[in-house]
C-alpha cells in the first residue's frame, strides 16, 4: 500500500494533508516522498500543535474540511487519510460530497487525491460465534453506540446475528468503547460504489481502488470467528485523478455512472 502512495507523491510540488492530526503521516510523506512544499490542515488546533513539532517546515492550517481557506489551483496532491469517515459522521455524505468538491478545487487540472478510509462491508445478516470475553464487550458496544442503532440477534450457544457493517464497527472500536467520540462515529462509511460515485461528480476520476486490512485479523484478535461469511477488507486506498475541464467530467459521468453497480463487491475487489 505504501508503494502505491509514494509512487503518487514522490517529487510532489505541493501537497496537502487533510486531516493531518498530529502530523505522523504527514512527517513521513515529507521524509520518504521528497515533498517539496507540504501544508497540513486539520480541524483540532491541539493536534496542530503537535503537528508543528514533527514537521516544523510544513504550512499548518486550523479549518474544516467544507470550506477549504486556499486558492483554486494550489496543490499538485491532496492526501486524506481517515477522515472522511469523521466527516460523514457528523455531516452525512452530502459533506462528504463538499468535501471533495473543495478538495477538486483547489487541486491543479491533473492533480491527484489518495484517499484512505473505513469502508463499509454491508447490511447483509451474517452468523458469529463470540467468546464470553467478547460478548460481554459487544453488549457494552450495543448500549453505548449512538451513530445508528445496532443490527443483530441472539441464537444458541455463543452465536448472534449481526449486520456485517456493525460487526465491523464493534471490530474496530473494541478497545474504544469509553470514548465518547467514538461511539458517535462510524467505521462504516460507504461502500465502493458510493465513494466512487461520489468522487467522479466531482470531477475527480478514479484511477486504483485497492482493499486492504482483512476483518478476520481483527476479529481473532477480539474474540470472534465467522461462521458462516467469508471475510472482507475492511479499508479502501482510492487514487483519482483531477479531470481537465467540465466536457470531461460530463462524459466521465456519463461513460461511468451506470457500471458503478458491477464493481466487485468489497469481498472480492483487490
């Protein structure tokens, strides 16, 4: 995966870390991409701070991400790493739509965004088994998550059925259960065929969609087994490409609206 993200940033002019947070990544595309200006925004002024340390020769920006304080133009990458689902979160995929709007924006013409983020496996009803470490954990998680209401039911001898969406959610969100922030926010937040949808009404083409992270390694790791799904990625690495001009981002639309529903499923896409 890394390959992939370096071989879209090295020799970057200029780049944009949205959602930057403490400046771990950001510190390392600067390092290994030889960036050649970077600037970091996030919405947490705390976060920035810390940012600064890390990188003290990057330009740090307190905002948020629906209105983007830049010119049209202003950067040759935009890299958004686990953010939009915070975005959808509080604010839907219609935000999740500015966003990228902005993002499109103040890209150049033939600029490119990586995006990485949560995808989401589902609603399809799948069987479970849960030691009784784990299940004692999962009726935590059912009382205290508040993003939508839990889609599951009890059967026999440790097993339950759950919505392959909120199983990842609990999944993801095992050691997290005391936050506050995250019981409100999804790990969920949009399958393939919707973020490439949405991308591409921004003018924004998608190039290499690639899923990563197996669910089954998180779910050993908690106390649970599938019993009768297979297992999914649960993470997606999207590269799209700024379109040069609006006939372009018609046809694209056009060309490419209709084949969104024959994508390979998250199970299966690579």
């Amino acid at each position: 995966m890394w390959n992939v993200i370096r071989r879209n940033i090295v020799g970057c002019r200029r780049l944009l870390d949205l959602g930057c947070g403490s400046g771990r990544v950001l510190q390392r595309l600067m390092e290994e991409a030889n960036v050649c200006e970077a600037c970091g925004m996030d919405l947490s002024g705390e976060k920035l701070v810390e940012a600064h340390v890390r990188c003290p020769s990057a330009e740090l920006v307190h905002s948020d991400s629906v209105v983007l304080p830049f010119k049209d133009g202003s950067f040759e990458v935009v890299f958004i790493s686990l953010m939009l689902h915070e975005v959808e979160s509080l604010k839907g995929l219609e935000g999740v739509k500015i966003t990228l709007d902005e993002v499109s924006r103040v890209l150049e013409r033939g600029g490119r965004v990586i995006l990485i983020d949560h995808l989401n496996p589902g609603k399809k009803m799948i069987t479970v088994w849960m030691d009784s470490s784990a299940r004692v954990k999962f009726n935590e998680f059912v009382r205290r998550f508040s993003h939508h209401k839990v889609q599951w039911f009890d059967l026999e001898d440790g097993l339950i059925k759950i919505s392959k969406g909120d199983l990842q959610e609990f999944a993801t969100k095992f050691k997290s259960l005391n936050s506050e922030i995250e019981m409100k926010e999804t790990h969920a937040p949009f399958t393939k065929a919707q973020i490439v949808r949405i991308l591409m009404k921004c003018g924004l083409k998608p190039k290499k969609v690639l899923g990563f992270q197996n669910i089954k390694d998180q779910l050993l790791n908690v106390g649970v087994e599938l019993m009768d799904a297979e297992p999914w990625k649960r993470k997606i690495l999207c590269v799209a490409k700024k379109l040069d001009n609006e006939k372009a981002k018609r046809s694209l639309h056009d060309n490419l609206f209709h084949t969104l529903e024959r994508l390979p499923s998250p199970d299966v896409f690579v």
